[in-house]
C-alpha cells in the first residue's frame, strides 16, 4: 500500500529576545508569531529506502537521522522525503526550526506514530536551543510569548499565545545578499555579547505585558504597530556590540526609517535578519507599500511577501489508498 505525508508548516518572525548573558534570570525568551506564505511543503512517499530530495535535503537527512537516533531505529523508514518549497535559509524565518520538525512530524505520521507536539518533535531532533517561539509555533500558531529558558529547561515553555488579526498584514522584505547568523557563528555571538541588564529586560517586559499582547487581543492596531517598534528597536541594540546597532546593517538600519516616514510604525527585524517586517491593517496598505518600495532602486535585490498570521500551525495529512485523514 502507498503511503503519502504531507506537512505544510508556517514561517516563524521572532521581535527580539528579553535577556541573555545573566545566569540569575531566564535565558533568551521573547515574542514572535507564525506566518505565512512562506510556508515549508513536504511529502514523505513509501520508497524502497530513505532518500531526501530538494532545496534542503542535506539538512532534512541530517533531521531523518536524529529522529531514528531517538526512535533506537538503525536508519529512518523507507521513504522518499520531498521538500517542495521551503522559507529562505538564514534570513530570519526559523526555517531551521521547521524543516525539522515538519521532517519529524512526517516520519512519526509514516510509520503511524502518534502526532507529537512540537515540544517533543524539539527534543527527538535537538532544536530550540534558545527560542522556543517556532517550536510551539509549529503546533499552535498564533503570536507567542516565550518567557526564556530556567534552570535545566531543555524548550522554554510559552507564557501566552493570542490569534493574530486576522485582516492584519505582514510585509517580508529580504535582503537577499545577506544572510543572518546561524550555527556555531551564532553561539559564538551570544557569547562574545555582554549580557542584557536587567532594567533593559524589564522594559521589554513592560512594553509586551502592557501594549503589545493586549493590543493584538484587542485588535488595537496603532497600539500593537507602535509597541512592536518599540520592542524590537530595544532588544536589537543587545546585540549592538555584534550588529554595530539595533539592526544586522546599515542599509536595514536605513530601510526601517524610509518604512516610518512611509507612515508605516509597526516595523523590525526578525531574528538576526536580513528579513525586515511591516505590520499593516490591510491587504490594499500592504501591496501598495510593496509596490512602493519596490520602485527604489536601492532595493533591488530584495524580495517582498506580503503575508498573514497563521493561528493553526503545521497541517499533517496522510494519503492512504482507502482516502485521506488529516492528523
């Protein structure tokens, strides 16, 4: 009998983090939410043995084998693991984090495991070191609050999840000559950085506790756009000493002032970047400022999505001869 696992998951853009560097309080945290399109597709097929084809497959045979690793399994399934379309690598979109728990997730579903939560998806393929926002994401969907990692958390857990509106729109724009940190490149950062002060991590919780997460409940969009800056201009210069200020480059530096004096106040950089977001009321606001700043010449080079926030999370479906079931 052929057996056919699709998984389509949603993009993750992280606002910034609340602390690292003081091992008295939690580590990293922060606030993000899932997006999409971009979305991950793949599709596990029977086979005569494993194979992974696509964009990424090298990373997603590397994924196939941590998850037999944490079966006892000698080698993944006999299947054929196509990745279809994936998010940019290294822009800042978690597409890292996807990609394996959506490998994951379509090997549990093809050999009739039952569906794990992207906590335990996490743990069976060694993601979340730090934020934890993609990987309940995955499952959830929604804006997300992840308070940081304590003690000997091995996935931070998540405080809050709230429905992202569902007219509001998100802006990608993607520098696509850049990419951000990632790897072992990314842990040297963190610990080069001098660690977040305390009064800064207060401010960030402040600013989300009081604005963000009860404007976006609300549907309160001048409110929820100008704490997104906000927040996210703050948290960015924790990492001035690596990036040279709140933003990965000058020229993103610059592109979020020619956003604002768009009159456009919701925007930040996601993760280390280069994808910049704008938060937008609507479908029109968003394609027309799409359209405007792809007139420029000193954007080109540039991709620009324009994008809504997932509230569901990755969507599992498996294609049997007898019909379809989705899990």
């Amino acid at each position: 009998m052929t057996r056919t696992v699709h998984v389509s998951a949603p993009s993750r853009i992280h606002f910034g983090m609340f602390s690292f560097g003081d091992p008295a309080v939690r580590q990293f945290g922060g606030v993000g939410m899932m997006v999409g399109p971009p979305r991950l597709e793949l599709e596990a097929t029977s086979a005569d043995a494993f194979s992974a084809i696509g964009e990424t497959a090298d990373r997603a045979r590397d994924f196939a084998a941590q998850w037999a690793a944490s079966e006892g399994r000698r080698q993944p399934p006999a299947c054929r693991i196509q990745i279809a379309s994936s998010p940019p690598p290294h822009a800042g979109l978690g597409s890292g984090t996807q990609l394996a728990l959506s490998v994951a997730a379509a090997l549990d579903a093809f050999v009739e495991r039952r569906r794990r939560s992207g906590v335990e998806l996490a743990q069976a393929v060694g993601r979340a070191e730090r934020s934890a926002v993609g990987t309940h994401g995955f499952s959830t969907g929604g804006l997300l609050v992840d308070p940081g990692k304590a003690g000997e958390d091995r996935v931070a857990p998540v405080e809050r999840r709230i429905d992202f509106p569902a007219p509001w729109r998100i802006l990608l724009i993607t520098d696509v000559r850049q990419r951000g940190l990632s790897g072992s490149a990314e842990r040297s950062a963190f610990a080069e950085l001098p660690p977040v002060p305390r009064g800064v991590t207060a401010e960030l919780r402040e600013e989300v506790d009081q604005r963000v997460l009860p404007a976006c409940a609300t549907a309160d969009f001048p409110t929820f756009s100008a704490g997104i800056y906000r927040y996210g201009h703050l948290a960015g210069t924790c990492f001035a000493a690596c990036q040279g200020g709140a933003y990965a480059s000058p020229h993103l530096a610059r592109l979020v002032e020619l956003i604002r004096s768009l009159g456009v106040d919701g925007v930040g950089q996601s993760s280390w970047g280069p994808t910049l977001f704008a938060v937008l009321q609507g479908e029109e606001e968003a394609k027309a400022l799409a359209a405007e700043l792809q007139r420029r010449d000193e954007l080109k080079g540039h991709t620009f999505t324009v994008t809504a926030g997932d509230n569901v999370g990755a969507v599992v479906e498996v294609v049997e001869s007898e019909g379809v079931t989705e899990e």
